[in-house]
C-alpha cells in the first residue's frame, strides 16, 4: 500500500488530489458494475430481438412526441 502512496506523490499528487482520483475511480465501478448487471440481465435474448425491442421502444417514444 505504501507504494502507491509514494508513487502517487513522486507523480506529483498531492492531499487533496486524491479525492478526484477515488471519485473517478469509484465512477468507473459503479459504471462496469451497471454494465455487467444488465448485459447479466439481457443474456437470455438474442441480439436481434434486443434491436427488435430497442426499434419498438424508439417508434413508440417518437409517436408520443409528434
């Protein structure tokens, strides 16, 4: 753990520098996390009746606002 510590300083990060780069990082989690559990989620269809039901979804939502 020091490590990182004393590589983070030597690349000129200082204290409060830190708080953006866990930000990021927790970001970037959250993010593939989310991915993970819908590609999770969306296994069971094939890739052709997703774009199926993403082309319905899109018709449905322009057919609202005309």
């Amino acid at each position: 753990m020091l490590n990182y510590w004393n590589n983070f300083a030597c690349a000129g990060g200082k204290k409060g520098d830190l708080s953006p780069f866990v930000d990021d990082a927790v970001r970037r989690r959250l993010l593939d996390f989310t991915v993970r559990q819908v590609k999770d989620r969306n296994a069971r269809y094939g890739q052709e009746e997703i774009l199926d039901l993403i082309d319905e979804e899109v018709a449905a939502a322009r057919a609202g606002r005309s």
